[in-house]
C-alpha cells in the first residue's frame, strides 16, 4: 500500500491521515459486571452480557498496528516499555473469518449463532422425544452458543502493569493487496457476504471495523495488530500452508518482540472467562521454563489411529516461548531431519513421511522421540509440557458444561463441532457409536443422506438404519463387536433380510438376547469367574432356596469336585498359572479384553450380580458392567494385589504391586458406596481385616455348606487329624516329613506319656483322595489350622463332626514357636485408611496382635468346638469328659437355626440388588467401558503402568 493508497483508507475511516503511527478507533464500551470471574459455570450463561470495565482515558488497546506501521512504533515501542510481551496470534484465511467473529461473539454482547438449531434449509428440528430431548441437547453442546468467555479480568487489566498483551492475526496473504476480486461486490449469489472472494485490503477493513465493536478487546493494552505472511502461490494449501504460516509467524512475532505467544487458530473456542489470566499464568508466571505447552490429542483412538500407533505428539495451537537461541536451533534441527519432498510435502519440517503425520506439530514431537535423537532430545525433552488448560479434540463433539466439570481447568477446546450443525452433531456420534470409526464426511452419499436428514427428508431412526447397513459396522460385527443399537433393529424384518445378507446369521446374537431375557423370569441371576469352587458351590443350594440362580465359571482344578462350576464359556481370563489373581501380566489391558469380550453377550446382559471371593479384587474386572457387586471375601483382602509372602504368587510380583493396592482400596471403597452392592466376609476375621485397611463396615455372613447327603454316624475308632493341608509337611509336602514336625512329635510323646489307647490318623494318610462320607465315620476331627478360615470347615461343621481345636493360647504358642499359620498373612499391604475401631496389626505375630486377631478365627466364633490347652488335655477330655453325641446334636440344631438365618439374609440381598436393578435382567450393559466406570466416576483405564519380564503391556 502507498502513501496515497493509505491515506485515501484513512480518509473513508475517518482518521487523521498524518498520524499514520496509531491508527486509533473509537469504542462506545459501557459499564460494569460483577466481578465474579469465570469459576461459577452459570454465570458464563448469556442473555446478555454487560462490560465490566469503566472506560479508561488512555486506550491503548485502541491501536491498530499492520504492514505499514513504522517499526518503531511497534518494535522499539515494545523493547521500550520494560514489559512481558504476550501475542494471542491467529493465522487464518479469508474464508475463516465468519468463524472468528463468531469467537469474537462469545467474548461479550450476545454471541452470534454462526450455526442455529434449525439449519436454514431445515424443515425440522431434531427428532428428539421428549425425555431425551435434555441430554440430547447438552451431548451435542447445542446451547454452547449462549456461553460467554470474556477474555480477561478486572484484575488483569488494573494489576498487571508489567505485561502488554496484543491481538495479532497474521493473513497467508498481502494485507494490502487491492486486486478486485471475482465478484466486485464481495457478495455472494444468495446475498451473503463471500469472505474467500475478498482482497487481502478488504478483509483487513472488515476485521477492523469488527475489531471497533468488539467487546472485550479492552483486555488487549497492546491493541489489534495485522501481519502478511505472504504465502507463496505454491505452498498455499493444506497442509503446506499452515506450516509455513506457523514457522513464519514464529520468526516474525520474535523480530517483532515478543516473548510468548498462543496460537488460537479459528477452530478454537475458549469455553471459559478470564482466559488471557490462565494464559499469564501458564506463561509469565508459570514456575519453571518451557518452549511448548499444550494439548495431546483428545480425540477418540480410531481418529488418525491414535490408539494404534500410540501418537502422543502436541497439537500446533499452543503456548510458545520466544527468544531462546536453544529453541530455534531445535526447529532448524527438526527441518533438516525432516527435509521438503517427505509425503509430497513442498516445505522442510512439514511431514515425518508417516502415514496420518502431516503437520509441523508431527514433526515437531516425532523429532525429539526418534531413536537416532534420543541424546539430544533428553536434554531438552523438559521443555515440552503436556497441560489441560488447552484440550485438543480434533473433530469430536463435546459438551462445555459437561468439561467444566470433568476437566475444571480447560479454557480452550479445539475442535470443529462448534461449527457443525446439529444434524450433522448428532450423525457423527450415531456413526462413532454404532461403528467405532470416524465418519468420512466426504463421501458423497453420506453428504446426501445428511442433507436429507436435514431438510427432514429423513429422520433420526432412518439414519440409524443407513448407518447400521454400512461396511464400517459390518467390518465390527466380523470381528465379533455388536452394536446393541443395530441389534435392536433386527425385529425389523425388512432390516433383517438386508443386514443377513450382508453378514449371514448377523442377527442371531439378538434372538440370543431374547432367549436370555426370558430366561429365569423374576429371579436373580448371579454369575462368578472366581479362581476357586467351594465359595459359590458351598452356598449355592441355599442361594436357590431363595430365588438366586447362580452360574459358575471356575478356572481352577478344584472345580471337578463341584457339579457344574468348571468353566465352559468363559472368555479372556484365565487362571494361567497362577496369573490370573492378578490379572497379570497387563491387568489394564486384560480388563479391557474383558469388557469388550462381554459387553454384547447375551447371557452376561441377563446377569444380575456378579460375587467375587477367591480373589475378592478381581469385582475389579466387573466394574464397568453395570451389575451389582457382592464382593465376599473368603480370604485375604490383598489376595492378587499386593501378597508377595504366597510362593506360588512371587514371580508376578513387581513395584506395581503397590500402585495396584491402592488401586484397589479405593475402587473398593468406590463399591461400598454404592447401594446396589455388598461388601461380606464368610468369616469375621475377614469382615474385621477388611474395615482395617478401608473403614468399611462388612457384613458377616457365614458359608453354607450344609444340605448335604451325609451326617455324623461314627463306625471307626480313629480321630482324624486335619485339615487335609495343614502344612506341617511343607514345604516337601510329605506324610514321612509331617510326622517329625514338632507339633506331631508332641502328640506321639502325649500319647506315649499318658499310655493313651487313642488312635489318630492324618487326613491325608487316611484318604488321599476323600469324599465327604469318609470324615463322618469317625468319631471326631482334631483341626491343627494353618489359617483363619477354610472351606473345609463349614463343611466338617455342617455334617456335625465334633471338631477339636486347640485353644488360642495353645494357637499362639504354636505361631510362635513354628509359624504354622504362616498362610494367614497374604503380603504386608500399607495401611492407606485408618479407623480407630481397629487398632491392632493383624499382619504382626506379637502377641497383643495374634491374641486381638485369632479372637475372630471361625475356631473361636462357631459354637460347641471343643478347645484343648495342650495334646494332653485333648487326650483327658476325649477320654474322660466330652459326650461327643451331645455335642453333634448340639452343632445340627445351631446349624437349623443359622441355616434359616441366612436364608432371611441372601433373601435381603437379592430384593435389595434387584430393588436398585430395576427388576431381574433389567442392568443393561453399558455400550462402552468408559461409561461403565463413570458410574463409580473413575477414568479410563490408561496404558499398563509396568513392564513385568520380557513382556511388554501395549494400550490396546
């Protein structure tokens, strides 16, 4: 532009054309807000939006720099002043415009809807019913628009004295080119403005004359300022030209003074006021140095693949650090490692020559992660920091009130859903939810079917249909992955003939559903994959007595001793030696499998419960599912977590151990909370230990075992000494070895001492494989426990066995001494709750702490054991002073009675869990698992934590 040129522009603005220095525009900014600032989400809500600024006698944000302002006016001027320089630099293109003054909108006034809920060729609103309508509208964001982000403060602008803050927009062409364009009215055909067939002169006048009106630029003191890139003809495209724009602006904002800059492209919205405040403090004052700050993809892993190929590079519109001679020699670095001519690219540091990496922003993270960097780049990896201030979610559509209150400090979003209308919103999430796939917008015949559903031509169950019948969704059902949506439209015969002919029997998974849907009618179903029979075998006559269906899949031995408990359609888990009570060797992913193997089965859609017991952490793998939990501990809490002192465990420990505990302390505390579940322990020790690490009350409730065929009806003279393991013979696990442990060596010497006639024989020795009938024709069973509780137990008890224990002063002689009950203790868990109705250390052999803790053994809670202080007193009382009839007779009608009250217990339990079920069948699975854990609000499961052996843990 000349002399002549500008002074004619001046002239049509009414500016004084001899001061060429400032070109100052007038403002009409009224009064006051209250200064509430951004933290009440409600407040952001417009109706109108009045400024909170009084006018100021100096406006400095009243300047307007471009091209033709005289470098000491801006770059002198700005060295001059002593104060932080900031850009809020925006790089765009002429037909950009309309979404930048619909961003200007939202900083004050009443916003402007570039995109209204009835599009203009719309003959229809969405087709919601009534009772989606609400959540309809918040999912797809459709009031954002009335949302008001004012940039800053009243702080900012009357506190921050030592930081100048200028808008800068840079144009990819000459701002001052004045060639005609194709329509000299720079109107399109329909009346409305054609911002692409604009001059660069012209755009620069309408941005001024919008910047005039523009409510909130008083946040600006170093005022409007324009720059040309001049992009050659060449490289005037995507991607080539946002990459030369950005290594452009970034030397240009450098010569021009500044110290750091935020790119805010046209497609990112602030969701929040007093945005430039967050921007100081992630800048200026943010406590240790940078070069980049900014956003990971936050889009969905099918997007670019993310997922897949593990892309964490930082999206280009960010925070950026100037004038560290060490940062621009990194962008020199990573133009020559990545030289034009890579994907096509006509410019250096452009594309990494991998597929979906086209982008500075790829090129840029790719360079410091690259193998043959890997020297350089850790020194310098620390200044590129991941922040949530900025999220970028690429083309997703999202909810602001739903982020303020998932993320509370983002106050940017870059994504392109703002623009969308709400047809094409909610055809995007059908498509991503029924597909898993990002939609190819451009195909021709989705761009039909969309313009169709928006004129009304079609309505939202005919682009369910449509979607359903795609190959992207066929491609998901021959992979095994249903979409319950698309299920549901098989009662349709008309879709059912196209869909089967396109996936023969594609249809058969939703008559499976309807064949498990009426099964069991009002009962409860309840389901476990428990790594042991007996806690579900045990209890599973009286469950049925009750109304509860149970069904067991048990990847264990122990399940052939247990009518139908082996597993046989059990998916992804294993017991893999061991592995399996931990989930290992990536629990995260296995989790995932998990839910993604069960989430469209039909019979798991029928599930009510779901009880977990051997190990009771593994109620972990079903937190997603939307089924109550019974969480019954049989045995230790930390069993899988964290039990380093098991020995078949020890190869799977690692330092996760201890991140997996705590883990899991808290998604079991998350579970108590909530009232469809239970948190019980067949034993009170447990219920005990299980409040002492998390502060939960638990329910008690003993296992059944009982109905069983055979009763007390002694035939032969020998005692039987057991359990069947008791582990005096370990660790060679030897009847020879058992006998000369000391305990049994007392025994054989009491024997021998008193002239005793008595006889006893090791339940092992006696039977090395037996059957319950075998324990009940002997006259009693001496229990020389190696733990708190076993199963075997309930069993002995419910046949009415007398049982001989010793007593707890005798269990804590022989703790001490042997260490017998070495199985009691799992692992040495921390302690990350504390409650002061447990004081004692149930994992210590002091004495104070064995003789609280053994108080709740099932030896010492039962009633009518008889307890012997030594083996003489036991061989005094069988030989002189118990009716061991009476005392059968005594544990069968304890064993009446506790059998009725648990009954009444489970009873409970099952109208509770089908209470808050809505009725037997009714949870429905959830269609992801990150909706399943939202509803203990927890976060998606992120990528495994720890490396365990040669074996690496890949986020699927």
């Amino acid at each position: 532009m000349d002399k002549s040129q500008l002074d004619q522009y001046l002239t049509n603005n009414n500016k004084n054309p001899t001061n060429i220095n400032k070109l100052s525009i007038n403002t009409e900014t009224k009064t006051t807000l209250s200064d509430s600032g951004s933290s009440d989400a409600t407040k952001q809500i417009s109706g109108g939006f009045l400024s909170r600024f009084t006018k100021k006698k100096r406006n400095d944000y009243e300047r307007v720099f471009d091209d033709t302002t005289p470098i000491e006016d801006r770059v002198i001027r700005r060295k001059a002043s002593g104060k932080k320089q900031i850009a809020i630099l925006m790089p765009f293109i002429a037909r950009q415009l309309p979404k930048i003054f619909f961003n200007w909108g939202r900083w004050g006034g009443t916003p402007k809807k570039l995109i209204p809920l009835r599009n203009k060729d719309s003959k229809h609103q969405l087709p919601l019913q009534p009772e989606e309508e609400e959540e309809i509208i918040d999912e797809l964001g459709l009031h954002d628009n009335d949302i008001i982000s004012h940039p800053c403060s009243q702080r900012l602008i009357e506190k921050e004295k030592n930081v100048e803050i200028t808008y800068v927009m840079i144009f990819n062409q000459d701002l001052e080119d004045k060639i005609p364009p194709k329509n000299p009215a720079g109107r399109s055909a329909n009346g409305g403005e054609d911002f692409a067939l604009m001059s660069g002169f012209q755009v620069k006048q309408r941005v001024i004359d919008e910047w005039k009106k523009l409510n909130g630029r008083e946040c600006f003191n170093g005022g409007l300022q324009l720059i040309s890139s001049y992009t050659p003809h060449k490289h005037d495209q995507h991607p080539n030209g946002p990459c030369f724009m950005f290594f452009s602006a970034m030397d240009i904002l450098e010569r021009e003074g500044f110290d750091y800059y935020f790119q805010f492209e046209p497609d990112v919205i602030p969701i929040k006021s007093n945005w430039l405040d967050k921007i100081l403090n992630e800048s200026v004052h943010a406590p240790s140095d940078f070069w980049q700050k900014g956003s990971l993809s936050r889009c969905p892993d099918e997007y670019a693949e993310l997922g897949r190929r593990q892309d964490f590079h930082m999206n280009g519109n960010a925070l950026y650090k100037l004038g560290d001679p060490k940062f621009k020699d990194y962008i020199e670095r990573v133009k020559t490692f990545y030289p034009a001519g890579n994907d096509d690219m006509s410019l250096p540091g452009c594309a990494t020559g991998l597929v979906f990496e086209r982008g500075y922003d790829h090129t840029m993270y790719r360079f410091r992660m690259h193998p043959k960097n890997w020297e350089y780049a850790k020194d310098i990896f620390h200044y590129f920091q991941y922040t949530d201030f900025f999220q970028n979610k690429c083309e997703e559509v999202y909810s602001t009130r739903k982020l303020w209150k998932e993320s509370p400090n983002t106050y940017f979003v870059h994504s392109k859903a703002v623009f969308m209308s709400p047809e094409e919103k909610m055809f995007r999430v059908l498509f991503y939810n029924i597909t898993k796939s990002i939609p190819p917008m451009d195909q021709p015949d989705i761009k039909l079917t969309l313009d169709k559903y928006s004129k009304g031509i079609l309505v939202k169950d005919d682009i369910v249909k449509y979607i359903c019948l795609r190959g992207e969704y066929i491609n998901r059902v021959k992979k095994g992955d249903l979409s319950r949506t698309c299920l549901e439209l098989c009662s349709d015969l008309t879709f059912l003939r196209k869909f089967e002919q396109l996936v023969p029997r594609g249809c058969s998974n939703y008559f499976e559903h309807l064949k498990w849907r009426d099964m069991y009618k009002d009962k409860m179903y309840l389901w476990t994959s428990d790594f042991h029979a007996a806690p579900i075998a045990c209890n599973r006559d009286l469950l049925t007595q009750v109304g509860i269906v149970t069904h067991a899949e048990i990847d264990f031995g122990n399940c052939i001793f247990f009518e139908d408990t082996c597993k046989n359609r059990l998916k992804v888990l294993h017991h893999d030696n061991w592995r399996g009570f931990s989930l290992d060797p990536c629990p995260n992913n296995l989790r995932r499998e998990f839910f993604e193997a069960y989430k469209n089965d039909a019979e798991m859609q029928r599930v009510d419960a779901v009880i977990c017991s051997h190990p009771p952490a593994n109620c972990e793998l079903y937190l997603p599912f939307n089924k109550s939990l019974i969480v019954y501990a049989t045995t230790r809490l930390e069993f899988g977590r964290n039990d380093r002192f098991i020995d078949w465990r020890k190869p799977y420990m690692t330092p996760a151990n201890k991140h997996r505990w705590a883990q899991w302390i808290d998604n079991l505390i998350r579970i108590a909370k909530n009232p469809r579940n239970v948190i019980a322990a067949n034993n009170l020790y447990d219920a005990h230990y299980i409040r002492y690490f998390t502060g939960i009350e638990v329910e008690y409730i003993p296992s059944w075992c009982g109905d069983l065929k055979v009763t007390w009806n002694p035939k032969k003279p020998e005692f039987l000494l057991g359990p069947y393991r008791d582990n005096l013979d370990y660790p060679r696990f030897s009847e020879i070895e058992a006998w000369k442990h000391p305990i049994m060596k007392g025994l054989l010497s009491a024997l021998d001492r008193t002239k005793s006639k008595l006889k006893f024989l090791r339940m092992r020795q006696a039977y090395p494989h037996y059957k319950l009938e075998d324990l009940t024709i002997h006259p009693g069973i001496v229990l020389i426990p190696y733990q708190l509780s076993i199963m075997s137990f309930f069993e002995m008890y419910r046949m009415n066995i007398p049982l001989f224990v010793p007593s707890k002063s005798l269990m804590i002689k022989w703790q001490s001494k042997y260490n017998n009950q070495f199985e009691r203790i799992y692992g040495d868990p921390e302690r990350l709750v504390f409650t002061p109705k447990e004081r004692y250390d149930p994992n210590s052999n002091d004495f104070d702490n064995l003789n609280y803790w053994l108080e709740f053994a099932d030896y010492f809670v039962f009633p009518h054991l008889i307890t012997f202080d030594s083996w003489e007193d036991l061989i005094d009382k069988i030989q002189n002073k118990v009716n061991l009839r009476e005392v059968s007779e005594k544990m069968k009608q304890f064993n009446i009675m506790q059998k009725e009250q648990l009954k009444d217990t489970w009873a409970r339990i099952k109208n509770k869990i089908l209470r808050y079920s809505g009725g037997a069948g009714k949870s429905t699975l959830p269609e992801t698992m990150e909706e399943g854990l939202a509803m203990y609000d927890l976060k998606p499961l992120g990528p495994d934590i720890i490396e365990h052996g040669v074996e690496k843990c890949k986020y699927q």
